[in-house]
C-alpha cells in the first residue's frame, strides 16, 4: 500500500493546481471578503477576459512588490492577496487603505486611458 501514496499524492497535487488556475479564470468579481462590511456590492471584474481587452500583458501592473518604497520591475505578487500588504485602515506611511488601493489602480488606469469604467454603479452593479 505504502508505494501508492506518492501517486495519489501526485493526483492530489494536480488537482490542487488545476483548482488555483481555475480560480482566476473564472473570476467575475473582486472579491471584498478582506472588507469587515462592505457597503457595496463586488466590483465587476472578469479577470482575464479584462486584461485581454485592456492589452495589458504584465501582471504585475495590478500584482506589484516594492522594495524599499520602489516599484521592483521584473517581479509579481499574483500569490499574494492585495490584502495582505494593504489593510483595511491604513497605518501611517505604508501602503495605501485596501479600498483606495483598489480605486488607484483600477479607476486611474481607466481615466489616463480615457477607457474603462469611473462612475460607482459601473463597477459596484447589483447583480
Ligand atoms: C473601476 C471600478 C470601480 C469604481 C469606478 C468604483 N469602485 Fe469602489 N471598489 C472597486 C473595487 C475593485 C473594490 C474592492 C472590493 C470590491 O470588489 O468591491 C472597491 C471597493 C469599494 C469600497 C469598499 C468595500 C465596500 O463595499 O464597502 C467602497 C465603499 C467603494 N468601493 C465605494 C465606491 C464609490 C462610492 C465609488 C464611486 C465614487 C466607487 N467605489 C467607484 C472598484 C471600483
Ligand atoms: C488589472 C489588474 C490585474 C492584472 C493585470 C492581473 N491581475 Fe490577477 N488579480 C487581480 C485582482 C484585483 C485579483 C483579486 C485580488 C484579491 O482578491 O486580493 C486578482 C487575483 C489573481 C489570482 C488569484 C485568484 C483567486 O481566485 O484566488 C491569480 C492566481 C492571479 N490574479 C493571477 C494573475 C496573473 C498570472 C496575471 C498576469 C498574466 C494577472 N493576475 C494579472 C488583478 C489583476
Ligand atoms: C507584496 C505586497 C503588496 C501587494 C500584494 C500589493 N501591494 Fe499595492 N503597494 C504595496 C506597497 C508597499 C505600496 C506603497 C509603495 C510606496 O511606497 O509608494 C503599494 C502601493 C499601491 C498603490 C499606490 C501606488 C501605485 O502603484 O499606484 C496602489 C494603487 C496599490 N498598491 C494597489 C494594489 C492592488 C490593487 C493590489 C492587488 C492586485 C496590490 N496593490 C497588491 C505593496 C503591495
Ligand atoms: C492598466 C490599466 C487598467 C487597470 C489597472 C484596470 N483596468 Fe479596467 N479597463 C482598462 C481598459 C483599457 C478598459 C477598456 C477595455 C476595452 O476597450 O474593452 C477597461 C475596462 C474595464 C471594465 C469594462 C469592461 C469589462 O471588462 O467588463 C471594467 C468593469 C473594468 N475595467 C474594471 C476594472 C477593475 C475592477 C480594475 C481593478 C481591479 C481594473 N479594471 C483595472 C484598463 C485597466
């Protein structure tokens, strides 16, 4: 018996990963568990069909890693949630609040490009 646990371990493994890249493809929404009690409804947000149709190819244009306050060029933090570096109230001088993170990088890509949706009940629709 013992020399099949590293086959269903194997098994186990694959089906794992299949589940974490299904998880972004099938994104709809921005998750806002990370807030105690969100006001709105989740923002609309089909994660790979958007970046596909926004011609953005770099990940870490939304999943970024600062080093010593400056942007690292060539790394990203996809396994990371945005909320583990920026939390709901924001303390002194680290990161953004977790909600105007969100909306600089999301409603101020839109207004430099002129494209995109800035009005609330474009991104917060009720389903
Ligand atoms: C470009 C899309 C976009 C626009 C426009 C936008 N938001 Fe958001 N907002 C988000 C995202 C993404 C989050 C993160 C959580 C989520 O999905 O709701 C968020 C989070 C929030 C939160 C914190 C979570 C909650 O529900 O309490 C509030 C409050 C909020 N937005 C209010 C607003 C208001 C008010 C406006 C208009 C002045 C606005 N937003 C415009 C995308 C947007
Ligand atoms: C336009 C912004 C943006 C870009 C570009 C982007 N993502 Fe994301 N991605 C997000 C947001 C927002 C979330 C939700 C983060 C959170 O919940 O904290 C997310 C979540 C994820 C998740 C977690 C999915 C889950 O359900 O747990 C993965 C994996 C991921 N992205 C991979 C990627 C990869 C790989 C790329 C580049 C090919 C990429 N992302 C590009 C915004 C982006
Ligand atoms: C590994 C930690 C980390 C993760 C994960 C992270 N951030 Fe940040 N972010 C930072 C830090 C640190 C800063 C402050 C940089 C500085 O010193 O100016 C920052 C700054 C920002 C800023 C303001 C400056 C800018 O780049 O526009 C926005 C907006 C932002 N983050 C949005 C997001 C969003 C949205 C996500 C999730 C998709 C995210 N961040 C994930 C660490 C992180
Ligand atoms: C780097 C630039 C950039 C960032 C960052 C970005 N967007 Fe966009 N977004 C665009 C562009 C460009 C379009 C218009 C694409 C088109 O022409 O169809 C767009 C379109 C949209 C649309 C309407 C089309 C659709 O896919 O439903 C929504 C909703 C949207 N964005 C939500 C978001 C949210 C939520 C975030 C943050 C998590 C975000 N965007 C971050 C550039 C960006």
């Amino acid at each position: 018996m013992k020399s099949f646990v590293p086959v269903w371990l194997a098994i186990a493994l694959a089906l794992l990963s299949a589940a974490a890249l299904k998880a972004q493809e099938d994104m709809r929404t921005v998750p806002n568990d990370a807030f105690v009690s969100p006001q709105r409804p989740p923002s609309v947000f089909v994660h790979d069909a958007h970046n596909e149709a926004a011609g953005i190819d770099e990940c870490n244009q939304c999943h970024h890693v600062y080093r010593d306050g400056e942007l690292v060029a060539d790394e990203s933090s996809e396994d990371q949630r945005c909320s583990d570096c920026h939390a709901e109230e924001a303390a002194g001088d680290g990161p953004p609040a977790l909600m105007d993170a969100f909306h600089g990088n999301c409603k101020q890509c839109h207004l430099e490009n002129g494209k995109g949706p800035v009005m609330c009940g474009e991104c917060h629709q009720r389903q």
